[in-house]
C-alpha cells in the first residue's frame, strides 16, 4: 500500500512568488502543492530535470500519463542536462509537450505549454528549499491562463478538473 503523501502548501507558500509567475502573470487560476522530502535539494534535483514521457516517466500513475510504462527507478545520466527551450513530452509519442523555460540547478524547474501567440497556456513550476538536514519542501505550482482548456471543455470546467488531476498526480508525484 502507498504511504498517504500530504500535498497541501501552508499559507506562506500559496501566498509567496515562485519562480515562474510572472510568465502568466494574469493567471486566471493557480494552484501550489508542497510536501517534505527526506533528502537534500541535490538529491531530488536529478529525479526533476528526467521527467517527462520518453524520458524517465512523470512518477505518477503511469498508466495515465506514461503509456504504461514504468517511471525510472533511477538517474538517467543523459537527461541530466537539459537545455532552456528542451521538450518534456506530455504523452509517449507526442513531439510537442511541456517545454523547459527556466531552471536554476539544484532549485527550481518552470515548465510551459506555450500558445499560439507567443504567450504560455499553462506553467509548472517545481521548487526545491532545504529546511534542515536531509530535508527538503518540494512546492509545485501550476497557473493557468485564460486560454487554458483541458480537452476542449469549457473554461471554469477546464479550471476544476485540473485543479482535481493535479492533486491526485502530485500526490502520486
């Protein structure tokens, strides 16, 4: 049985900048999950920049996001570098996905699905802040713009069921 993972941010967090934000910077909706890890920031960095289908995997339900087929159990040293502008496909197969728009090693990871007029649809942000030995608070925020549709549903529609998907993904995340 999985252990029960606690994503809830506190108020700081939910109310703080990250890095990212002001990529949508009139976001029509954001959503912040945080949880504790039990390593140091340069740990759980290599797992973050291997994400992706036909890379490592999303580490969530693999059956949904991946094709069925397992994330990786372990660093994948070729996609450990990831360049500013590299694709983190969506779905196995897909050439377009998520593309890398800002990384600080060690600390933060944005990633975007960009629209057609140059702008982002939706951004996901992955932070990384140390709070004590062999641990470290994991903040992942998504924002999603006025264009942002979840398979064609209509927007507030789009906004619940995103905010439901990614709950239960990062959790598993």
């Amino acid at each position: 049985m999985m252990p029960l993972v606690r994503v809830k941010a506190d108020r700081r967090e939910l109310a703080r900048a990250l890095p990212g934000d002001s990529l949508i910077p009139d976001a029509v909706d954001s959503w912040t999950h945080a949880t504790t890890l039990h390593c140091r920031a340069d740990a759980a960095w290599p797992w973050l920049v291997q994400m992706g289908a036909d890379r490592a995997g999303w580490y969530s339900y693999d059956w949904i996001d991946n094709g069925k087929q397992p994330s990786a159990t372990c660093i994948v040293p070729e996609l450990q570098r990831p360049a500013i502008g590299s694709i983190f496909p969506a779905l196995p197969g897909c050439k377009d996905g998520f593309v890398l728009l800002e990384k600080e090693d060690n600390r933060s990871l944005v990633l975007g699905w960009p629209d057609k007029n140059g702008g982002y649809i939706v951004t996901w942000a992955f932070v990384l802040e140390e709070i004590g030995p062999d641990r470290t608070r994991l903040l992942v925020r998504a924002r999603g713009s006025a264009n942002y549709r979840f398979r064609r549903m209509p927007h507030v529609m789009s906004l619940w069921v995103m905010k439901l998907v990614h709950f239960v993904m990062d959790r598993k995340h």
